[in-house]
C-alpha cells in the first residue's frame, strides 16, 4: 500500500470514528433526556389536585347558596352541620364524629347550577378512618351525592380527563396491614369516583393513566430492590404491582405477572388472601371498606403467554 493510500485509509478511518462518537453521543444524550424525564416524572402525579379542594378544620360556618352551613359540637362528642335559611328554617345536613369542611365551595365538581360543599369526617383514630361526604347545594335544597370512604387517605380532586368535570381520587385501604406488613409498607390503591345516576361510584377502569403511574413507581422499586438484594421491598413491590394492575381491571396481566416475580414460599396463601379481602362486603363497622364494586378485578384470568 503506497503512503497516499495509507492516509486515505487512515483519514477514512479517523472520519468513520468521528461518525461512530457521535452517534454514541446523541444516542447517550437521548438516553440521558429520557432518564432524566422518567425521573421527573416519578416525583409528580399524572395529574395536578385542584389547591382548593383541602380541609379547612378551622371553619365553623359556610354560606353557601341561600344558607348557611353550621357545624355544631354535641355532649356526646359527635357532630352535625346545621343548615340554616334567612327566614328561621333550618335542619341537620349531616351528622358524624368529627367533621371538618374540606372545600369552601369556590368550586363545583361540575357544571350546572349550584354548589358542591365536602365534609370530611374523621373517626379519631390512630390511621384511621376518614369519610367524605358530598353535598350539593342548590337554593335551600341540599343534596347528598354519596360519601367516599377513603379509609387511611386524604381525597385529592382533579380533572383526569379534562371534561369539565372533576373526579375524586381517594383510595382502598382494605389491604392494610395485609401479608404482614406494617401500615407504612402497606399497599393503599388509588380509587377513582365519578358522578353517574345521581351519585359518586367508583369509576378505576376510565381513568388507566392513574394506575399506570404508580406501576411504574413500583417496578421500579422492584427493579431497585433486586439491585440490593433488599428480598422484604422486592416483595412488598411485587405485591403493590399485583393490586394495582387487578385494579386496573388487567387481570390476566395481574396474576400472569404476580406468578412470575413472586418468589416467596407463601404464594398460595397471599393469592388467597388477596382473593378474600377483594370479595370482602362493606362493613358500616369497618372504615377501611368503601362501597366499591370490584367483582371485575374477580375475574378468572386467562393464559399466560
């Protein structure tokens, strides 16, 4: 090979390298923006809650419409919110444990006439338990629209599918304490309600982006857990996945995925035990069980690919 020839080659290579850099360079930068974006993501929600939709313990009176709402304390301990009209006429709106107004009605759930006032009432015990009810406030008509039992949760109302109308995000918290965790590792799934025939129900299956987000929170968590052989988070994490995806209404996927990651010597236990508290019926003595329908969520799965 003549020296010329050998530059050219030598050239040729140097320009092929160049290439070669910086393709790996755009493909690393690329990579990069991604993880940095998923990282961005995993600190925030889907969806942003609506700042006036929180508890406001400190008021003891709202006017709303044409009367005015008065929370008033009993000897026995209990509490009611008295609604009251201008002209004398009044009557309890609603009565609970402790009850505190949770928005200050700036806002309505919905369009239409009338306003939208949630109480939230708290059971005054440790974890536990919170309800929230929601009334609609039209002139001198009020009018309940359904109580959300939310058991160990705070409520978050937000837009989800930006109609206009708002949806209330809550939770389940019938799996607390459930596969012996303590409650902070215990898995509390989010529930979605929306307004349908008159009242709030739940409503998990419209809203997927809400489930999506927390399954990939937690398998990455699995993903992290593995890494550092922490066996109890692996778990916990396998665990989470499995109810939030059954709660999605993806119940092949669910149980295909949970036989899969599920490693322990426990597994039939925790698939019964997963099966029993789904089934398990509203309990007026228990407030941790909201009146959800989840028999989707009891379906019998399919194959596994």
């Amino acid at each position: 090979m003549t020296a010329r020839l050998r530059r050219a080659a030598f050239a040729g290579l140097v320009v092929l390298a160049a290439v070669l850099l910086a393709g790996v360079g755009e493909a690393w930068s690329a990579a990069t923006e991604v993880t940095e974006d998923d990282d961005e993501a995993q600190l925030r929600e889907v969806y942003v809650a609506h700042p006036e939709f929180q508890p406001y313990p400190e008021r003891n009176e709202l006017t709303v419409e044409d009367v005015t709402l008065t929370r008033i304390r009993r000897p026995d301990h209990s509490e009611a919110l008295v609604a009251k009209e201008e002209s004398g006429w009044e009557h309890v709106a609603l009565e609970g444990w402790r009850l505190t107004f949770y928005s200050q009605a700036k806002q309505p759930l919905r369009r239409g006439p009338g306003r939208h006032v949630i109480v939230q009432e708290w059971s005054g015990g440790a974890h536990c338990c919170f309800d929230y009810h929601v009334l609609h406030v039209q002139g001198t008509k009020i009018q309940p629209e359904g109580t959300i039992r939310a058991g160990d949760c705070s409520l978050r109302v937000a837009d989800l599918d930006q109609d206009g109308a708002l949806e209330l995000i809550a939770c389940d918290a019938r799996f607390a304490y459930a596969f012996d965790l303590p409650f902070a590792e215990s898995p509390l799934v989010p529930v979605v309600y929306t307004f349908r025939d008159r009242a709030y129900v739940a409503d998990n299956r419209r809203f997927p982006q809400v489930y999506q987000f927390r399954l990939a929170q937690e398998r990455r968590r699995f993903a992290e857990a593995q890494r550092a052989g922490d066996a109890r988070a692996a778990r916990r994490a396998v665990l989470s996945v499995l109810l939030h995806t059954l709660y999605a209404g993806r119940v092949t996927e669910a149980w295909c995925g949970f036989d899969r990651a599920y490693r322990w010597a426990d597994r039939a236990d925790v698939r019964q035990e997963v099966l029993r508290r789904l089934r398990l019926a509203p309990d007026p003595e228990d407030g941790r069980l909201p009146s959800i329908d989840l028999t989707y969520a009891l379906a019998p799965p399919g194959g596994c690919r």
